[in-house]
C-alpha cells in the first residue's frame, strides 16, 4: 500500500489515513520520512491551506526500486523459461481473469 504512496496518483493525508486505517499522525510520520528521501512531496492547496497533497516523484521513486524490479525481472523470465508456451498461455489466461475478479471486488468494496 505504502509503495503506492510512491508510485502513483496525488492523494490527501485524510485518504491515506482512511485507506491505510493509520491515524493522521501516523501518515504524517511516514510522509515525513518519504519527503526526506524525496519520494514525494507535500502541495498545500490554496483555498485551503489545510489541506495537503502528496505528490508522488516517480522519478527518484524508480531509481530506487529499480534494482528490485531488474532482480524480479530476471528471476521471473528464469521461471517462464521452465514452461512450455502451452502452460504460459494457460498461466497468463489465469492471471487475466483472476486480476478481472480483483478489480470487480475492489469495485464493490468502493461502492460501500
């Protein structure tokens, strides 16, 4: 969850805290030490200075992990090399519809 924090859209101190079930303190704790690192930072908004956005820096975010996902990568292309195209198609057909469900449940749980 944190890893999205990092990666991908702006989100409000209130929606982390909601999301994660972390208290505003907690949150603000741990975007203190993401902004040190300068994985995202804070926008304060206008009309509102109470109000905060977290703004992902994907760039430094990647030159991070980047060594993880090259090492997952590499040890995932190993894995496929063991099956034959048949069983990748039934692999890859499997995931497709599983990440369908996924997406079909997260939606049910946004509607509630």
């Amino acid at each position: 969850m944190y890893l999205g924090l990092i990666l991908h859209k702006s989100i409000t101190v209130g929606e982390i805290s909601k999301l994660s079930g972390l208290s505003i303190g907690a949150v603000t704790g741990l975007i203190d030490r993401l902004e040190k690192m300068k994985l995202l930072e804070r926008q304060f908004i206008k009309e509102d200075l109470r109000k905060v956005i977290i703004v992902p820096n994907v760039e430094n975010s990647m030159k991070l992990l980047k060594p993880f996902f090259d090492k997952l990568q590499e040890k995932t292309m190993a894995l496929l090399a063991i099956f034959s195209e048949e069983q990748i198609e039934t692999i890859e057909s499997y995931f497709i519809k599983a990440a369908a469900i996924m997406e079909e449940t997260k939606d049910n749980l946004n509607k509630k």
